[in-house]
C-alpha cells in the first residue's frame, strides 16, 4: 500500500508539470549586417497567461533562443523570431506591430 501511495503522489507531481517544456532555437543568419539581437515573440494561447517573449544577443551571425513554456492544453504554440540591430524593443511595441501588420 505504501509503495502505491508513493506512485501515484509521483505520478501526480508529474502530471503538475507536464504542459510545461523547455526547449532552444538555433539558427544562423546569412547575411547579418547590423544584426545584434534576436528576439522570440509568442502571445499567450490562454489569457492571463504571460506571454513569451525573449531577447538574446547574437555571436557573429549565430543566434540560441532557450527557455521554457506553458502550452495551456495545445499541442502547440505559435511564435516568431526577428533579428535587429537594437535590444531596446519592448514587447507592448511589438503587438503593437503585429496589430498594424507591420
């Protein structure tokens, strides 16, 4: 009985966890010119949930996103990566952006 009970308390743990991934983008620029920062952007699929979004400095013309993220339930969560010279955009100027379909 005992070793049932520590089971299913593992079991439930796990399951605490299970939407949550982590994951890492690499990816290589071909032409960078004043490429310095790449940035992830996802809008949350669940409101009020906070959406994912990152800014990393580029080595050379090489870029590596990590992080970890909540998939509310989907299979998947849909996102995209822009490269920039600055790392000063914020992400409200972002879906800003997106809104206008800029």
């Amino acid at each position: 009985m005992k070793k049932l009970t520590i089971c299913i308390a593992l079991l439930f743990v796990g399951s605490l966890h299970a939407q949550t991934i982590k994951f890492t983008i690499e990816g290589v620029v071909q032409n960078p010119k004043n490429a310095k920062f790449a940035y992830l952007v996802s809008d949350a699929p669940v409101a009020g949930k906070p959406d994912l979004f990152l800014v990393r400095p580029m080595d050379g013309d090489h870029f590596r996103l990590s992080a970890t993220s909540d998939l509310a339930g989907k299979l998947l969560r849909e996102g995209f990566i822009f490269i920039d010279e600055g790392g000063y955009i914020t992400l409200a100027e972002v879906k800003s952006k997106i809104k206008q379909k800029v």
